[in-house]
C-alpha cells in the first residue's frame, strides 16, 4: 500500500551521512517534532538527480526554511558513503542525506520502481513529501521519467 497524504511515515532505519561517518537513525525519531522537506531521487549522481533535483533544493534551502522548514533531507537506495560523497561533490550542508540502503523505508511507503533494466535494482521513485511531526502533509509522486512535481520550486507552492 502507498503512503498518502494524512498518514503517518513508517518507522524504517535509515543512515545519515554526517562528518563523523554513517549514524543510524531511525525514521519515527528523525521526522518527530517538526516539519521535514523530503525529496526521494532514484540514484546519486544520476542525470536527473544531480543537475536538477538536489541543485534545486539547494537553491531554495533558505526559501523552505523561511516557509517553517525545520530540516531538508534527502533520500536515495544507496549506501550512507556515496550518499555523503554526493552531498560534497554538490559542495552544499543544507541537506540532510539519509540512506536507504536496503530500500527498507522506499519498500515500507510502497514509493518503490523497478531500475533492473537500466542495471540499478529496486530503487525509489522520484518524489517529495512534506512530513509535519512524522505525518505527511502533502505528497508529490513523479511519473516514469518526469520532474516537476518532487522539485522545490513545486513545494514552495504548498508551504
């Protein structure tokens, strides 16, 4: 079953990428007590994930925050070190990466896509939410191969 609009995030175990190395953090706890722009892009330093989606969020990381964003993170089925070297090579801190390195936390929203014929596995599926207190408060799913929904500029709108 999908995640919607109203629910609350499952609890999955995630890995945040921090300066000193992958800290295991648990979904319930990281989203609890305040408002978290989440965008989800199916592989680091993918074409479409790396010049446009977390660019974008990048760019607009003081707006959100001024729009009462407490937190901006993203996630990626990808391991907690290529997820950090990621967020480096974008030469930005404003982002939290969270690794979903089994895909357990895609898995338990239902957000998952089949990437086997490009060689990638099961990933997740481009999207954003905007997670108030562990509950999601609005959800923005792409189709197959668009961008527009999961972009900042889109969540600006809904703030």
């Amino acid at each position: 079953m999908t995640i919607s609009k109203g629910d609350t995030l499952p609890d999955a175990k995630l890995v945040k990428a921090t300066e000193a190395g992958p800290e295991q953090v648990q979904a319930k706890d990281f989203f609890s007590g305040r408002k978290v722009a989440l965008f989800a892009v199916p592989g680091a330093f993918t074409p479409t994930c790396s010049a446009k989606h977390l660019p974008g969020y990048i760019e607009k990381a003081d707006e959100l925050r001024a729009k009462g964003v407490d937190e901006i993170a993203c996630t990626s089925v990808n391991d907690p070190f290529v997820m950090d070297a990621w967020q480096k090579s974008a030469g930005s801190p404003d982002i939290t990466m969270l690794a979903d390195g089994n895909g357990d936390f895609a898995q338990a929203l239902g957000l998952t896509m089949d990437g086997s014929g490009f060689g990638l596995g099961e990933r997740s599926q481009r999207y954003s939410m905007i997670v108030d207190d562990g509950k999601v408060v609005e959800l923005n799913v792409e189709a197959p191969g668009d961008f527009s929904v999961s972009s900042a500029e889109h969540m600006l709108g809904q703030l």
